[in-house]
C-alpha cells in the first residue's frame, strides 16, 4: 500500500485514476498455483485487461480465457501461449477469431446453435461442451443450478454430442463455470468433485474421449477485502483423482482483484440534512462496483499538504462520511458512510481491492467527464 498511497499524494490535482499492480496479480498466481497443485490456470482477462496486467497473467498462468473476438485478438497479441474462448451470443466474428487463432485453444460452447456456426467458420480445435448443471453455489453470479442463459441444459447434451460428431468437431470435455465469488473453499471444493464425476459419467454414456474438465472461475475475493481461504480449499481437493482428464481453473477475480486501486481526490465537503459528505473527481462511472452491488465500498484517506487557494480549506474531524461521485444521480455513492479521524478538500481518497471487474465494467460516458489516468506501478 506504501508505493500506492506515496503515488496518491503525488498525482496533479484534481486527482483521479486507476492504479494497477502486476506484480500483485503474479503474488495471488503463485499461491494459487500452490493450492491447485499443477492443475491448468487460465486468466479470465475479462476480470482486469489493463496491458500490464494481462501481461502479467499471460506470463504466469498457463492460458488466457478470452469471451469475445476482440478479447481473443488482444490476449493473441500480448503472446498468450494458450487460448479459450467462452461467453454467450457468440456470432461468426468469434468463430472466425477461433478458427484463426494460432495460439492452441478450446472453445466453450454454449449452445447446439454455436456447434453450427463454429464448423461453418473452419475451426478443427477442440471444443468443451458448457453445461448448466448440478446445485448453485453461495456467491454472485450465479450461472448455473437455476435458470439462466448460461451453457446447455444436461438433457441437450446428448443432442449437442451428436451434432457436434455429425460436424466433425472434436469433443473433448465439458465447461461448468458455476458463479462468481464463491467464498466458501468447501463448497468450491465440492463443485470441482462434482463436475469431475459428472463429467466422466457423461463421457462414458456418450462415448466421449475425456480429455478436459474445465469448472470456471468463481474464487471469491470480495471487493471489501475478503478471500477465499486457498489452504482450505487444497485440503478439500487433497488427492483429487480427474481420471486422466486435465482440469481446468478459470479465474478472473481472485487474481484481479488485489491488483487494482481506485483512487479519487476530493474537491467538495459539505454536510446535509445532519450527514457529512465528500464529493470527489470521479465516482461510479468509474468503479461501478458498489452501486452495482448495493454495499459501501472501503477507502484509506491519503492527506495532501498542498493547498493552491485563496479561500479556506474545508475540512472534516471525526466525522461518518458519504463519499459521493460527479454524477447527476443519488445513486452515485461509492461510500454510504465510513468513520475517519480528519478528512479536507484536495485529499485523496485509494479504493484497494478494486481490481477485478473495476474499469472493466466502467459506464464512463456518462456526463463526459475526463477519462481517469491509468497508471501501472511496480511492486506493491
Ligand atoms: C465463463 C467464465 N469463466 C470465468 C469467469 C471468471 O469468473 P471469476 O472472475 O469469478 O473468477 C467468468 C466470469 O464471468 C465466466 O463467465
């Protein structure tokens, strides 16, 4: 946090920006890697695709798992060794993207339909057959274990098997990306069970080779700093046998998540109606996250010396204080309220924990306010 908050005090005023370690997201690799033992670890670059960022994962984890062309294109370009390609509503720019891909891949597939477009597009890698199965898991998200436009429904399965052997394609297992944000490492734990054996009962009924278990992203790192407890869940998956099958990681969150801090100056204090409030350059066009979610996201208050004006500093002490953006809407709250000791105009404001699906998810058009600057730090 030191380089981060050094960094803060330091921007030009008014302050706003996005700041991204990649050395964080190789950290949360390496101890996933631990707890996974040798299992396969793709980067769902949907979660963060700062360049440097992906950078990082396309240098540490063993494959990029990519959910539209351009994804594709871009993970290609910054030399992923190995591709997947996931995601609904799949049209021919994502099939021809695949069947023109150097990089080896796997192409999850959604629907009978995808199967059709995929073969007509010249693809002859291999294809997961993505499936909406078993029990929902605690976590946000969820996209399987109730009705969603997620994967197959398994009783489509068998169709979609055949069809794909009609087309020519190459089956070589399933994709059962379940929800995001799980926090529960036993409960993960018990989906990777279940897929595994759910995967090798299919195969054995539909005549399948079963090369590739692929159980999606879904580790919890929750933006008010909790984590999914990866000692828990090595313990839980201890002699996991997948029956010669490869299986598959996808995480976007737990590797992101870590890596990115919003950070935001404040240029207004006032308190209204009995509550104290800071309004900052930037908001939730920026970190959607907290009013996506409904929940008050944390921040460390980073004072600044400096003060350029003839009038007053405004300042607060000891206050519970709403920290609210630049948007024309009471919505626009990235804080409902958090105690801090003394807080003035110009000071900055560092969300941590805002990595994954931050800027990504970003609805930055909106009152065409200046872009936040986009900053890679070393180290942590
Ligand atoms: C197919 C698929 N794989 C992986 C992920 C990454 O999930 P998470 O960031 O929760 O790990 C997602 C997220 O939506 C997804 O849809």
């Amino acid at each position: 946090m030191t380089a981060v908050t050094d960094f803060a005090a330091s921007l030009p005023t008014p302050a706003c920006a996005w700041i991204y370690s990649p050395a964080r997201l190789a950290d949360r690799l390496e101890h996933l890697r631990e707890a996974l033992a040798g299992h396969t670890i793709l980067y769902a670059m949907k979660a963060c695709a700062n360049p440097a960022v992906l950078a990082a994962a396309v240098e540490a984890a063993d494959g990029i798992e990519c959910a539209s062309a351009n994804e594709l294109a871009t993970a290609a370009e910054a030399g992923a060794s190995r591709l997947a390609l996931s995601g609904p509503a799949k049209t021919t720019r994502e099939f021809e993207r695949a069947a023109n891909t150097e990089a080896p891949m796997c192409v999850h597939i959604e629907s009978v339909r995808e199967l059709d477009g995929l073969a007509e597009a010249g693809y002859t890698g291999p294809v997961a057959l993505r499936v909406n199965r078993g029990p929902a898991l605690p976590g946000t998200h969820r996209m399987t274990g109730e009705a969603t436009a997620f994967g197959l429904d398994p009783r489509d399965v068998p169709a979609a098997a055949a069809h794909a052997a009609d087309l020519g394609l190459d089956v070589t297992g399933f994709h059962m990306h379940a929800v995001s944000n799980c926090l529960d490492a036993d409960a993960y734990a018990g989906h990777v069970h279940a897929c595994l054996a759910w995967s090798h009962q299919a195969a054995r009924q539909l005549g399948i080779d079963l090369r590739y278990v692929n159980v999606g992203g879904g580790l919890g790192a929750d933006p008010r700093g909790e984590v999914i407890d990866l000692g828990a869940l090595a313990r839980a998956l201890e002699g996991l046998d997948t029956g010669g099958a490869e299986l598959v990681f996808e995480p976007g969150r737990y590797l992101a998540a870590a890596a990115g801090w919003y950070l935001t100056e404040i240029v207004d204090l006032k308190t209204v109606a009995g509550q104290a409030f800071a309004l900052v350059r930037g908001g939730t066009h920026h970190l959607r996250l907290p009013a996506a979610w409904g929940y008050s996201h944390p921040f460390t208050v980073v004072a600044v010396d400096r003060w350029a004006h003839r009038w007053p500093r405004p300042r607060f002490d000891e206050v519970d204080l709403r920290v609210c953006g630049e948007l024309c809407t009471p919505r626009d709250v990235l804080n409902a309220g958090q105690r801090v000791a003394s807080v003035a105009v110009g000071d900055r404001l560092v969300f941590a924990d805002a990595g994954a699906y931050g800027w990504e998810i970003s609805h930055d058009r909106f009152l065409d306010h200046p872009r936040p600057l986009q900053v890679v730090i070393d180290g942590s």
